[in-house]
C-alpha cells in the first residue's frame, strides 16, 4: 500500500534528509517523497522563504544542502510544528475549549490559535472548513466571571489560599470563605472547585460560577493526599458526594438498556440482565440529589430497588409531580 505524505510531513521528511546526509540530490528527495518535481519545487521555495530555512544548491555535489555560517547554530524546524491530523486536533480541542466558557482562555491560547491556524491554511484544510465541520453545544452551562476562573487556576498552581464569596443555592445566601484549591472538575457542561474549606473545616465542592468575589492570598494552601481526595470526593455518584456511600440498584427496561448499558454512572458500578432482559445497574452515592433527579429524567422506563430510603425518595417526588398537576 502506498501512503501519501502531507506537506507537513514532507517538510519533516526533507528536513531529516538534510540533517542526515551531506547532500541530497533530486532524484533522492522525489523518489522519498513520491511526489511530482513542481511540488518539490514550492515545498522548498515554502521552506526557503517562510521557515527561513538555508537550503542551497551545490553545484559541485549537484545535490541540496544545509548552508551552514561559522559558529551558527544548526537550523531546526520551528518548534511549534505538527502534522495535519495532529493541527485538526488541536483545532478540535481549541473549539472544544472555546465553547466550555467562550472567552475565558482566548486571550491566553490566541497565539498558539494563530500559529495553528497559519500552518493549517497552507495546507489541504482551511480553518474555515474545520470549524464549520465541529460543533459543540454545551447544555445547562452556567456563565462565571473569566477572572474568578483565571484567578483560581493561578492559585491552584501556585498553592495558595483563596478568600472567596459564595453564594449558596439551597439557603438563597452568600457566605465568606478561606479555602485551599486541590483541583478544577469540568462536569456536565459546568466547573467545579474542590477545596479544603477553613471556615467548615472539610473538603467541599464549589459552583464557580456560585462564586460572587474571589482574591488569591499569600498563604499556602493546606495539601490534602490524591486519595484523600478521591474518596471523599468521588466514591459516591454525582458531583458533590461523601465518603459515606450506599448502593443504589436500578432496574432499567429492556428497550432503554440498549442506551443506559452503554454508559458508565460511576467507575465502581456493576451492572447485569436479569432472565427478563431487564438491566440491573448498582451505583453507589452518597447524597441521592443527583441520582434522584437522574431517575426521574428516565420515567416509568426505570425502578428503584434498593435501598427503600431512595425508593421512597423517587416516590414522594412523583406524588409531589402529581399533586402539581393535579391542582
């Protein structure tokens, strides 16, 4: 099977020619890179006088090589250079991030899109045609200030304490905090903080964008253990969770298990088909907030079977739902 270079990878390819031999002939770079004599041409006039790069003739070697000046340095390609599939990747991933919290991050990425950009267009794909081909639709995202966000990151990684006001949902107040940053979650189309809270002495997942004023202190934030971490954190179902979990078992109807099979809830769940072809699912949690209302999106298509408190919990919701509509 014979396999097509892209531009990119022949620039890589003429350059490690270059760098290995003395000198290249032209027989030798167009049987290497299969191509046709006016693409080697514009590949390197491309390299000669947009990378700068000191290719020159030798009349007596009759081949190309590198012109190498007394006491200079060796040319290299630039540092920045990636082939076509990897360019689309970043161009995906630079999509991706731009629709996470659109402006949060261009500021500090538009260089790096500019140099993307610049490489890919002079290539077989246009920006233009990779973002018209990408799209990515955040659901329920809630819009935070840029600077609480670039604020945290700062003291993220620079280990220091955080002064904050937030704003709390359930009791509809705002509360002053002291918390140590230990990482950023990106979940369901929103960004969470988990920190060590001073003021309630735990760790503590927070909204950003619940976040009404932030300022980055200089004192250094207390570093909880990974696994400390992780179970506190994430050894229940839902973002906001506890080291104290149960079980939930969910019994899902044959015709939804084709979807909810192929999902992971939680990495410690188990799942199998009862003789019915009914999917039994275990997940464990903590707070049931989220899994409650999780059950509830699916309908009669879903049963709780364990534990009786949850079980009861979806009830007094739905009978909550019928008495709304009932009224």
């Amino acid at each position: 099977m014979r396999f097509i270079l892209d531009r990119t990878e022949r620039f890589h390819l003429i350059d490690q020619m270059l760098c290995n031999q003395r000198v290249v002939t032209r027989a030798q770079f167009l049987d290497a890179l299969e191509v046709s004599p006016a693409t080697f041409k514009r590949d390197l006039e491309y390299l000669r006088d947009r990378l700068m790069a000191p290719i020159v003739w030798d009349r007596d070697l009759r081949g190309y090589r590198y012109q190498q000046d007394p006491g200079a340095e060796q040319f290299q390609l630039p540092g920045l250079w990636f082939n076509t599939s990897e360019i689309q990747a970043l161009l995906t991933m630079d999509a991706l991030l731009a629709n996470l919290q659109p402006g949060a991050l261009s500021s500090h990425i538009e260089p790096l899109r500019s140099r993307i950009r610049m490489l890919l267009d002079e290539g077989d794909h246009s920006v233009d045609e990779i973002s018209r081909r990408i799209r990515i639709v955040p659901f329920a995202a809630k819009p935070y200030r840029s600077e609480n966000f670039e604020a945290l990151c700062q003291a993220l990684l620079s280990r220091r304490c955080v002064d904050m006001t937030y704003y709390s949902r359930p009791s509809d107040s705002s509360s002053e905090r002291r918390v140590s940053p230990q990482r950023l979650i990106y979940y369901r189309d929103n960004w969470y903080l988990d920190a060590w809270c001073h003021l309630r002495s735990g760790l503590r997942s927070f909204s950003i964008d619940a976040i009404q004023a932030l300022a980055v202190t200089g004192e250094p934030a207390l570093e909880i253990d990974e696994a400390e971490l992780n179970r506190e954190l994430e050894s229940g179902y839902g973002i906001f969770s506890g080291a104290a979990t149960r079980e939930a078992e969910l019994r899902f109807s044959p015709e939804l298990a084709r979807w909810v099979s192929r999902e992971t809830w939680h990495p410690q769940q188990s799942s199998m088909y009862d003789a019915d072809g009914f999917y039994i699912l275990r997940v464990p949690y903590s707070q049931d907030t989220e899994l409650v209302m999780d059950i509830l999106k699916y309908g009669a298509e879903v049963e709780v079977l364990e534990p009786i408190e949850l079980r009861d919990r979806v009830m007094q919701r739905i009978d909550a739902m019928r008495d709304l509509y009932s009224g």
